[in-house]
C-alpha cells in the first residue's frame, strides 16, 4: 500500500514496490494510451474479441458504434472488459496484442519499472502485474488529463443507452473522493487506487490484494483520512502585519507596507513555510495610503499557497522646500559631528 499527495510526495508505504495482479486497474494503462493516441469524440465500430470477453461488462455488440468518450467511461467506471477490449482494437488497429505492446512500452516510457501487462482489461494472466508506487504513479498520470478526471468521478447515469454501473463506492460515502479505478479478480483479490481531494490538497490511497471488498474500502478510507491529518488550515497571512518598509524620500522614517488582507490555508502540518516578500527598497512620492507597492508571497515546499498585495500603511505627500532643506541640513550636521568624532583623540 502507498500514501501520497497529489504532488507525489509519499506520506506512508509498505511494500509498495512488490509485484502484484492489479486486475481491472490495468485499465488506467489502456485509459492513457487511448487518450494519448485517439480523440474522445471519435467514433469506434466494435469488432474483434471485444463482444466475446467475460466478466463485467458493457453488452457491447459486433458493428455497433460507439464514441470512445463512452467506450472509457465504461471501462473506467463499470470496468467493462469488453470497452478495455474494443478501445485495444481500434487504436491498436485491429491487433489488441498490438495495443498490450504498446502499453508495455508506455509504461517504459513512464519509469513503471514494477509493471508488465498481459491484457488491456486485467483479467488474469501470466505477466500480468504491477505495485502500489507504479499504480500510484500511473493513477496521477491520468488524472492530469482533463476528459479522464472527467469520467473517473461518476456515480452513474446512462451512456450509449445503457445504464451505467460505478464500482468505486468510495464516490458515495468519502466526502471529498474523486476517482479514480477500482480491481478485482480471483488472483488480485480486492483492489483500489482511490484519490480524495479537501480545500485543494488532493491525497491518494493505493491497497491492493485485499481480502474483501468491505475491508478494502475502509483502509482506503482510513488512509485518506490519515493522509489528511497530516495537514491543517492555518493563518498564512495575517491582515495588516508589516512585511517590509521601504525608505522615505528627505525622511528617516521609513514607510512600513503591510498585507492588504489575510488569508489562511490548508498546509502540510510541523513544515515550515517559506516567505517571500518582493517590494521597493525606496518609495516616490506621493503615496496613498492602502496604494499597492509590493507583494508577499508564503510557499510550502515549492508549492504557492498565498499571495496578497502589500500596502502603503500611511500616506505620505510630496515634502516641501523647507523639509527638503532642513533634511539636507540635517544629513549634513550628523556627518560633521561623525566626522569631528573620528577625529578627537577621545
């Protein structure tokens, strides 16, 4: 199993690099490679084995046509061999073994060094497999796709006439759970890469072979909510806090800039937060109170997680003729008396 942030940073993992059956979670592969090489909106005519193939299925029919879009939403949402097979055939040009090599290679291509694939739907097979870390990884893969992120987050609904069935039941009882594949077959037993997302922290949840359907539902729900605890809203920002100041022309006073406004956020927790704050080192004249002269900027890692404007905390007009002249003799007396200082021999 395996713990992560949307980023990729891994929170937990336990043999998370052991290969294993993935079962129907080989079709975030097939999912990819169709995205990558079709449009959604082609159509595709069913032909080849894609009717014959057992298990959970769509009822697909030799000739019937159908747009890809709907041909992944029942492969990734019921999980229907038969889509996974007929996606195979058109973009592997009627030759699924055509298609498997090319997942194979994609998966060289992506770094997935635990991962082999026998089919495009994951039903047992020898050379079948993959881990926790490749699925993790290959789970993020797609779902930085748009259309994919799209699908994986249905409950259901009726497609090419059909009703469709979801097997990701985490969609209905994880507030927050966005995807994204479930598997399971005799060899693979229980399986499930599961992505959650709260106040725009998304954390993944990788378990397979799990014994049960029920016990592999609340350890993915368990770890989610581990995942979760790791992080907390706090104050980023604070109102009105002077971030920086900047020099004040014929003054030495200097013109604090202060956050416009506030703002919290929800943040890896016993991290610490990086700020950066971009201002002038000297202002012009006149200056409005409230007028924006810089930013601040707070990041956690790399991540940007607030920016707010910095203000003029006061308002500073354009100094007369007799201020200009009293600070020129001003500057000038304090650099006699320093002077005169250096000299005495006391």
């Amino acid at each position: 199993m395996i713990v992560a942030t949307g980023a990729g940073e891994v929170l937990y993992e336990r043999n998370a690099d052991r290969r294993v059956p993935i079962a129907s979670i080989t079709k975030l592969m097939t999912a990819l490679l169709t995205l990558e090489e079709s449009n959604p909106e082609r159509i595709v005519t069913v032909r080849g084995p894609a009717p014959s193939v057992g298990e959970s299925t769509f009822n697909l029919r030799t000739g019937e046509r159908l747009r890809v879009r709907d041909l992944l939403t029942a492969a990734l949402v019921q999980s229907a061999n038969d889509a996974a097979y007929a996606l195979a055939t058109y973009v592997g040009h009627g030759k699924v073994q055509t298609f498997v090599r090319l997942m194979n290679q994609r998966a060289e291509q992506l770094g997935l060094e635990e991962t082999h694939y026998a089919r495009p739907d994951g039903l047992d097979a020898p050379g079948g497999f993959s881990s926790a870390r490749d699925t993790l990884d290959l789970a993020r893969t797609d779902m930085a796709i748009r259309v994919f992120r799209r699908i994986v987050r249905r409950r259901g609904g009726v497609v090419a006439g059909r009703q469709l069935y979801a097997w990701n039941d985490l969609l209905k009882t994880y507030a927050g759970a966005v995807g994204v594949k479930t598997g399971h077959t005799d060899r693979a037993k229980w399986c499930e890469v599961v992505a959650a997302t709260r106040d725009h922290v998304t954390i993944y949840a990788v378990i397979l072979g799990s014994p049960t359907r029920t016990r592999r539902n609340a350890a993915l729900a368990s770890l989610l909510d581990w995942g979760f605890g790791h992080y907390g809203r706090v104050q980023l920002i604070e109102p009105g806090k002077t971030y920086a100041s900047a020099e004040v022309p014929f003054s030495d006073s200097r013109l604090s800039l202060v956050a416009a406004s506030g703002t919290k956020g929800f943040v890896r927790l016993g991290r610490p937060l990086t700020e950066r704050v971009i201002a002038p080192g000297r202002v012009q004249t006149p200056v409005r109170r409230g007028e924006k002269l810089g930013e601040i900027r707070v990041y956690d890692g790399k991540r940007l997680v607030a920016r707010r404007p910095l203000v003029a905390a006061e308002a500073l007009s354009d100094p007369s003729l007799r201020r200009r002249v009293g600070w020129y003799a001003g500057r000038a007396l304090h650099e006699a008396r320093h002077m005169l200082g250096s000299l005495s021999p006391f």
